[in-house]
C-alpha cells in the first residue's frame, strides 16, 4: 500500500482526539442523534465529500466519486445509551434526555459509537487526500439507532441503496474489551441474532392480605421468568446456543397491594434461524400457559419490539480482507475468535443490497488489563461495552481502527496505476 497514504496520521489523530471528547461528552440517545449527524455532515462536507442528512431519520450518507470502481460501503452508527457514565475521565458525559417511555434519563456513548464515528472521519479524511491512490466510489454510512437494531432497516426503508450507489462490499468494525491496537474476527456468523419482547401479564388487583379474591401477576411473572430459563436448558440441542435474558420485571407500587400487571422485557440470543424460530416460539407458549395456569383474567400481550437478523462475514471476502489487515498490522495482531452472544443490525445492509458484509473487532483496552483476565483473574465487568466504566484508550484505538477501515477499503477500491 502506497505509504502516502497515512501521510499526517499523526496530526490528524491529534486533531480526532478533539472530536472523539466532543462526541464523548454529548452522547444522543438511539433516534435522537441530531448533534452527532450534524457534527458529521459538515466535517464529510469540508472534507469534499458529496452529503446527504435524514436518511432514515437522522442517517447520514457520504460519497466520495473517485473514477471507474467498486463501491465500497464503510459503515459506523451515531447513537449512545441511556446509561449514567461512571469513568471519571475528564470527558465524562453530564448530558441527559428523555427517552421513548417520557422519562428523563442519563445517557453516555458506553458502546464505543463515538470512537466509530471518529475512526471513520479519520479514515475519510487519509482517502479523500489520496485520490490518486485509489478509483472508484467511497460510500460512508453514519446510521442511527443500532442500539435499538432498527437504524440499519429505517436507512434502507429510506431508498438508501435506490438514492445512492449500490455498494459491492459493506465494511464495518466494532470497538470490543481486547487489547488496543489489535484486530479480531470472526468468519460465517460473527455475532448473535437478537429479538426482544414486551410482556404484560394481566391478573387481579387487590389488598395484599386477600390474595384469595385477586389474581396475583406478580407471582405469574415469578412463573413465567422460572419457566423460561428451561428453555435454553430443555428445549435447545446441545449443539446450537442461545440466550435468553428477562432483563427487565416491574410490578406493583407497595407490599401489601397485588398489583393488575406485571410487565417483562424478554431479550433473546441465537445463531442459527431454527433455534431463533424454536426460542421465540416456546417463549410465546410459556407466557400464554402461565396465564392459563394462573387463571388470567385476560390473555398476556407479547410484543416483539427488536429483531435483529445474526452478523454473516462473507468468507471469501473475509480472508481477502483479514489477509490485508494482517499485513498492515502483523500476525501478532490479528486473531480469529469464534462468534459472540452480542448482536448489530450491519447484516440488514448487506441483506438489502446483496453484497457481501465484513465486520471485524477492533481491541480498546489497556493490554495489561487484558493480560490479567487471560490469567483467569476474569475481565472486570466494568471495562466491558455498556458498562458507566466503559472507558477506551484513545490511542492506540483510534489510530489502529483508522488504519483498519483504510486498509479493509483500500482491499476493494480499484487502483490507479501510476
Ligand atoms: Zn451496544
Ligand atoms: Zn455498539
């Protein structure tokens, strides 16, 4: 690869760090993202770059037209969580807003989006000084809301792939708790299919002391979240994995008061689309029978709120593309690891536009933090995606992840020959 290329890497990271604390310290919840979709829109404007804001609400899309080509796709999301930061670090977000269901909240960029976002400036920034390097059409896509698995589908709803080029490969990475500086992925199915439901369970309120004469939801959810957890152990062959998590439960408003409803949020994780088919369907059953049991004044509301389809890595084009990442980077730098319970909405594109997707895993962490969880003393929950402790290194994260969206582009862009 022309060394040209990464000519004023250095400064230009210096300069990245800047936006990287801006983006920090004002993180916008999924579907809010009107700052951050700005803040991108101009810079991809002064970097030459032909923009277009409101794609699928406030998706931005950048193409750069550099000649005859392939189209190459680099994709990062926009959106934070509704999670109070906890780093301490001098950038920390303050900043709150109010989320789908009215209520204020606190909300902190804890998946890395911000560091996404920064890598793939700083990489439209190294190609677009290099034109001469490369032919061909750069497509950058800033997509909303992935942390609610819809941005991706409400781009492509948009005419993304009718407005625009068609893309002939989709590039993407995620920044994930390994060392910084190092690249890891996978081959096949990557990451996990993800679908989440709503229950309400209805029963009978009344006073605590005469459950004779209610109909208790509290204790049919009680039911319902045991009866669940059989379904992974039961239900599923030992061959195939999934993960079913009821990570929400809110009944009631004092002891002694047998509350109407209760309600659940249900999030499911599968790899592989029978025993995606298989989880959900047992999930709907336990819910209705439990209600039957308990004798349920009215049937329970399921409502499946996400469903996000599981990451595929194209192999072919994985091997193409790691190959190039292992050269730039070294050997020592880029392990295959096998696919992970976590999900993303970046398979909806390829999908759409059939082109093959490559998504790898970009290290953020201090290596010696890493080393001591190798050594069994187990990777502290806190330095995990979504955790307020969440806390990347800078560098060398932003530079490596800059240099991997490069090179992974660079693998497809024809080449001008000089
Ligand atoms: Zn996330
Ligand atoms: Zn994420």
């Amino acid at each position: 690869m022309t060394d040209t290329l990464w000519t004023g890497l250095d400064q230009l990271t210096e300069n990245l760090e800047i936006l990287y604390r801006d983006l920090h310290r004002h993180p916008e919840l999924p579907l809010q993202e009107h700052r951050t979709a700005e803040r991108v829109a101009q810079t991809l404007d002064m970097l030459g770059y032909d923009v277009t804001e409101h794609v699928g609400g406030t998706g931005v899309v950048g193409i750069l037209r550099n000649g005859e080509g392939p189209v190459v796709m680099l994709r990062s999301e926009l959106d934070a969580l509704p999670v109070q930061e906890k780093t301490g670090l001098p950038y920390a977000s303050t900043a709150r807003a109010v989320g789908p269901d009215g209520r204020d909240t606190p909300v902190m960029h804890a998946c890395g989006h911000d560091m996404h976002i920064t890598c793939l400036i700083g990489a439209a920034t190294l190609l677009a000084q290099a034109t001469d390097a490369w032919s061909g059409t750069l497509m950058l896509v800033f997509q909303p809301a992935e942390e609610l698995a819809c941005g991706a589908r409400d781009m492509v709803d948009d005419g993304l792939f009718d407005r625009f080029p068609t893309p002939d490969i989709v590039l993407g990475q995620h920044i994930v708790p390994y060392p910084a500086g190092t690249i890891a992925y996978g081959s096949g199915t990557v990451m996990a299919a993800m679908d989440a439901a709503n229950v309400v369970l209805h029963g009978r309120g009344g006073h605590g002391s005469s459950p004779e004469s209610t109909i208790d939801p509290v204790l049919m959810a009680a039911h319902v979240i045991t009866r669940l957890q059989g379904i992974v152990a039961r239900e599923v062959a030992a061959s195939e994995r999934a993960v079913v998590t009821v990570g929400r439960l809110q009944a009631g408003t004092k002891d002694n008061i047998i509350p109407d409803t209760a309600e659940l949020g249900v999030n499911v994780r599968s790899f592989s689309a029978a025993t995606r088919s298989t989880v959900r369907q047992a999930i709907e059953r336990i819910i209705q029978s439990e209600a039957d049991a308990s004798g349920a004044p009215k049937p329970p509301e399921v409502e499946w709120t996400i469903e996000a389809p599981a990451t595929e890595n194209d192999p072919e084009a994985t091997a193409t593309t790691i190959a190039a990442l292992t050269a730039h980077f070294g050997d020592e730098c880029v392990t295959e690891v096998p696919p992970v319970s976590a999900s993303e909405d970046v398979g909806v594109f390829g999908t759409a536009c059939g082109a093959p997707t490559v998504f790898w895993f970009l290290g953020c962490l201090d290596p010696a933090d890493c080393a001591a969880a190798a050594q069994g003393a187990g990777l502290k929950s806190q330095l995990t995606n979504h955790s307020p402790h969440f806390a990347p290194l800078i560098r060398p994260t932003l530079p490596a992840g800059i240099q991997a969206l490069v090179t992974a582009a660079m693998t497809w862009l024809g080449r001008q020959s000089s």
